[in-house]
C-alpha cells in the first residue's frame, strides 16, 4: 500500500510523516524504514526505526532509488512499513518518473506500507501520482 502526505514546502508534511512513523513503531510487528536524505530525523523519531540516510548509498534519482527499496525488501521480509521524507530532494522534481517509480513500487509492496512526502500541491501532480492519493 502507497500513501502520500503532499504540500508546499513548511506545510507540515515532515511532522506527520514522523508521526506516522512513530505510531508504527507501536503497532508494528516487524521493522520500520525510514529513508530521507541528511539525519535531521534522527531526533524526532524513536530509536527503533532503522534511519536511512540516502548520501551515505549514493542514492540520486528514481531508478536507485527504487533498486534500494526493492533490495531492502528482498534482504529484509521483517520490514513492514517504508517512509521516505522529500522524495524530489533525493530524486529530482521529474513527476512522471515518480509515478512510474511508485508503479513499480506498488507492484512488489505486497502487505508492507510505503509512505512518501511529496513538496508540491496536489493539483501540480499528474495522474500517475494522484492515483495513489
């Protein structure tokens, strides 16, 4: 299952993303991913959750980091829930590779939750994206 948490920049996107983390990180049986680029997230989230720090793998642009979700999947059957913070500052501002990129997605998550944050309005996203809202 995708779910997307879409505003403008400093709407809050960020802050029910973490939300949403911790509060599975209580109900979870498995492992909790967090995917994002820099630790600024390292402070609000529990301990718990494995953080991921997109630089330190040289992930940049859809492809990588689709090939990184998929191996992390493939490695790790425990994890039940993916949350990736600022998907166009990890991979650029071109949406309809997003919505490719999240078609593949889609087609390997089984039951594991996905959740990205998305910097742009919902009306600035095309169909391929807006499907998954």
């Amino acid at each position: 299952m995708i779910n997307l948490i879409t505003g403008k920049k400093g709407s809050g996107k960020t802050k029910k993303l973490i939300e949403q983390v911790n509060q599975a990180l209580q109900t979870s049986k498995g492992h909790v991913v967090v995917i994002e680029q820099g630790d600024k997230l390292k402070y609000d989230v529990k301990y718990t959750a494995r953080l991921i720090d997109t630089d330190e793998y040289r992930i940049n642009g859809y492809d990588a980091l689709y090939g990184f979700i998929a191996g992390l999947s493939a490695g790790n059957f425990d994890i039940t829930d993916v949350f990736v913070d600022g998907i166009f500052r990890i991979c650029g501002d071109d949406r309809e590779a997003l919505g490719e990129m999240l078609d593949k997605i889609n087609a390997l998550s089984g039951d594991k939750k996905y959740v990205f944050t998305i910097s742009a309005d919902i009306t600035e996203l095309p169909e391929s994206v807006k499907k998954y809202l």
